[in-house]
C-alpha cells in the first residue's frame, strides 16, 4: 500500500486524460502511465501524447519537475495572459540575433505569461512595417503555443482561441492609436482628392 501512495506523490497529481503543459513542446494530454523495466529498475513512465504534432512522449515519473512539465494555467493565468496581450509592446534595442534567442527561451518556458509577452511584442497589424521572416516565425510559435493552452483551459477550439487572442491584441491602446493615425491619413487623401 505504501509504494502506490509514494508513487501517486511521485506523479505530482498528474492523471491519465488531464491536458499538461511541457515547456519545449507545449499542451499534450496524458494518455497512459507505464511501468517498464530498465536495467533491473521499474520505472512509471506518464505517456503524452501532442497530437498537432503527431507526437509521443514517454516521461519518466521522476523528471517530471525537473523538466519543466506543469498542469494547465487556471483562467485567471489566462485572464493576465489576455491582459499582456493589450499591453504596450516592449521593444528592447539591442541586436535582433539577441532578441530572438530571448523570445525562444521565452517561447520554451512553458510559462503562459513569458509567451504572451512575445506574442505581444512581435505581432503587426496591417498599418505597420513588414515583418522578416525570423520574427514571423517566433510570433507564430508564441501564438500557436498561447492559442493552444487557452484553448484547453477554455475547452474551445484552437482558431477561437487564436481569435480571442487577436482580438485582444487589437485593443492594445497603442494599436488603436496608429489605427486612428492612419485612418485620419485616409481621410486627409480623399479630402484633398476630393479638392482637387
């Protein structure tokens, strides 16, 4: 009886069927726990399976901390998420080379808010500058991983999740600024077409 209860402390309240979050691949969801023999020594293994990515995880009981590996946020993570999203992009100036392995470690904690932040921080909307293909790439990471676990907690779909997300970062107050700014633009060239 003992060893079940040591081992059921061991899984750190983690069951077969619940969503979790691994931080360098995102929201899987347990599927089994096994036991195998290795070298003598049985070892639980939590089975995770990451279907987006047609990928099976076999994590072993005791590296479940040391990984990194963690329940899904509760909805308010979610809500201080959505919050990060409005807020005014962070920009630091220093080399973009930098900056990207920033948001890569970043993208690969696993923490909900780290990754709301470069979501934040790289998205454009249409009246700003192109983005280059690098920054394209992490802002896609960011919102894929992001869409993912909201949309597990709130038990939606990926693209609703994705839309709640750009939604929010639409009303981030200086995007609406520059969408006010270039709207007025527009209106200033019809004037003077409209003069001439």
């Amino acid at each position: 009886m003992a060893t079940s209860t040591k081992k059921a402390a061991q899984r750190q309240g983690f069951k077969t069927g619940e969503h979790i979050v691994y931080p360098a691949h995102g929201v899987g969801q347990i599927t089994a726990i096994e036991e195998q023999n290795v070298a003598g020594h049985a070892l639980e293994l939590l089975v995770i399976v990451f279907e987006k990515d047609k990928m099976t995880l076999r994590v072993p009981v005791a590296k479940i901390a040391s990984v990194g590996m963690r329940k899904l946020g509760d909805p308010a993570v979610v809500k201080k998420a959505m919050e990060t999203v409005r807020g005014r992009p962070r920009i630091k100036r220093t080399m973009w080379s930098r900056r990207a392995q920033e948001y890569e470690a970043k993208i690969n904690s696993g923490d909900l808010i780290a990754i709301s932040e470069v979501v934040r921080d790289l998205f454009r909307s249409e009246n700003q500058p192109e983005q280059s293909y690098s920054e394209r790439q992490l802002y896609e990471a960011a919102i894929d991983r992001m869409a993912r676990e909201i949309a597990a907690v709130n038990k939606c779909s990926e693209t609703e999740a994705t839309k709640q997300i750009e939604q929010n970062l639409a009303k981030s107050p200086s995007r609406l600024k520059a969408a006010a700014a270039a709207e007025a633009s527009d209106d200033d060239d019809e004037d003077q077409e409209a003069a001439a």
